[in-house]
C-alpha cells in the first residue's frame, strides 16, 4: 500500500512540472494585425516578440529546474504553488509565427529567414 501511494504522489508530481519552453506550441496569433505595417516596423516588431520569447523562455526554464528540485525533496513541483510561464512562452512563439507569416506576405527579405 505504501509503494501505491509513493508510486502515485510520484506520478503526480512529475505530470505537475512545468513545461520545458521547446515543448510549448505556440498560441494561434492573426497576422492581420501585422498586415498594416511595413518592414521596417515588422524587423521592429520581430526583434521585440522575440526579446519577450526569451525573456519567457528563460524564467520558463528557471521553473522548470524549480521543478526538477523540489520534486526531488518534496515530491511536490514548485510550480504547483508559484505558477509558471507556459501561456506567455505559447504567446510569443505565436506572435513570432504571425509576424513571420505577414513578413512572408508582404515579401520583407530581411525577416523570411
């Protein structure tokens, strides 16, 4: 009975650890919002969604290994308590993904790559 409840708090906990940030999907982002502008405020625009996607990614990774740690001494992920940073992670990568998609459409060189 005890290697039941051991083998479930386990289970639970790593199910409950925050998300590494390149297994996070991005969130669905319209480019329509982008389409208005031209590509120098695109190469404007990319370089700031991409400073938040790191600046998420980074805290992301930092609860992760919260994670990892706590889970190890208390079988209890940290993130359960404190939250973590997937939603903001999934945006970004998402407003990445449209300004990609109107630089693309609007054929901006410099952001196709």
């Amino acid at each position: 009975m005890k290697k039941l409840l051991a083998l479930s708090l386990l289970a639970a906990a790593v199910t409950g650890c925050a998300t590494s940030p390149e297994r996070i999907q991005p969130a669905l982002v319209s480019q329509d919002q982008y389409m208005s502008i031209d590509c120098l405020q695109l190469d404007t625009s990319m370089t700031m969604a991409k400073a938040d996607l790191k600046k998420f990614s980074d805290m992301q990774d930092a609860q992760v290994k919260k994670d990892a740690v706590s889970v190890f001494w208390v079988l209890i992920p940290v993130s359960w308590f404190t939250g973590d940073h997937e939603k903001d992670v999934a945006k970004s990568k998402g407003e990445v993904a449209a300004i990609q998609i109107a630089a693309a459409k609007k054929g901006c060189k410099a952001l196709q790559a």
